[in-house]
C-alpha cells in the first residue's frame, strides 16, 4: 500500500498555516495525514499543556481542486477529525482522481485555526492483472477395429469434422479426413492412418 504524507504546520487563531506537499500516488486508494503540532497561538503566547487553550483536535478536510497550479480547494467530499495525541490520520477508499486537502486545529476552548494551505494529491487508476492464457491443439486419433484409439497427430483449431463420431472413455470424438491430420512422428514404414477422429468445434454431416 502505498501512502501520502502531507506535512502540516497549524497555528491556532485567525493566521494560516504552511501545509506544503504536491504528490502523485499510482494506484493507491488510502492518504494518510501526517501533521506537526503547533507550538504557539498566533499572539505569540505558547500553547500550554492543559486548560482550554491546549490544543484538542485537527480536522482534515479532502476535496475537490478549483485549481491545480497552485492547488485551490473546490468542494469538500469529507473530512475526518482526531484527537491532537495522534498525530497522523489514513483516509481510506478513494477513488481514482485528484484531491485537495487543507487541515485546522482546535483547542479545548473550541477555537478552530483558520485552514492551512492546500496540499494536492492524484490518486491513479488501478492497473488490471495480465489475463491467463492457454493454446491448445486438438489431437487427433485413429478407431482401431478392436475399439481403441491411438494418437496419431493433430488438426489444426478450426478444421471442420463430421457429425459421426465414436466415444470412447466417456469422451466423444469426431471423424476427420486424414488428409487434415498432422501426423507426428509417424514412422514411414507403417500405414497412413485412414480412419481418424479428433475433437472438433466444428461439424458437418457427411
């Protein structure tokens, strides 16, 4: 799985705040948010550990982009929040598209910073998996009087066979003209054979 970092600096307060990252991810479908806890409110003072200016959440906004150079937020498709003690969020399920996200802070007082700049991200397709393939001969065989086949050769994919045909072991074959097998190794000193079956997409009656 492969992830986005966007890496956020928030400040409470009416400022903005820096949240800089321009990345492409082939074939992804998660984002995971990586933020920076700010140290300070935009008056300077320092963000204490407790009491209701200590900070309480972000909030994650993903959208649509007005623009994608520079990247302006369009219409918002979500959001998730989290406590400020984690400090990274994954969003899941994303379709293939570009997004833009801008991040907040809050504090225990409910004072929400103003957005941060808008980070970009392009999720891609996802590639599909090769397709299995196989080719296949049909082979072709020669009826013994006694009522077994032997295997002589092949037909080639598409040689039209007769309707007759002869089962044997549960499979049916149809009969071939010999003159459509291609004998394989067939030794000079024994007889062309004559009466052949193989298995045939393709029948006619004789």
């Amino acid at each position: 799985m492969k992830r986005i970092n966007l890496t956020a600096l928030i400040a409470l307060g009416l400022a903005l705040v820096a949240l800089d990252a321009l990345v492409t991810v082939a074939s992804a479908k998660d984002v995971t948010v990586s933020l920076t806890a700010p140290t300070q409110n935009t008056d300077g003072s320092v963000i204490p550990a407790t009491g209701s200016d200590a900070l309480a959440s972000f909030r994650v906004e993903y959208g649509t982009c007005s623009t994608t150079s520079p990247a302006t937020f369009g219409s918002k498709i979500g959001e998730s929040t989290f406590a400020s003690t984690s400090l990274s969020k994954t969003l899941t399920n994303f379709s293939a598209g570009t997004y833009c996200f801008r991040a907040y802070a809050k504090n225990a007082g409910g004072v929400e910073s103003a957005p941060s700049t808008v980070a970009l991200a392009t999720i891609a397709p996802s590639t599909p998996g090769a397709p299995g393939l196989s080719v296949s001969v049909p082979v072709a065989y020669e009826y013994r009087p006694d009522g077994t086949m032997a295997r002589v050769g092949f037909v080639q994919p598409g040689t039209v066979c007769a309707t007759q045909s002869q089962t044997i072991k549960g499979v049916k074959y149809n009969k071939v003209d010999p003159v459509k097998v291609d004998l394989i190794n067939w030794p000079a000193n024994l007889k062309t054979p004559t009466n052949t079956y193989a298995l045939c997409t393709q029948r006619v009656q004789l």
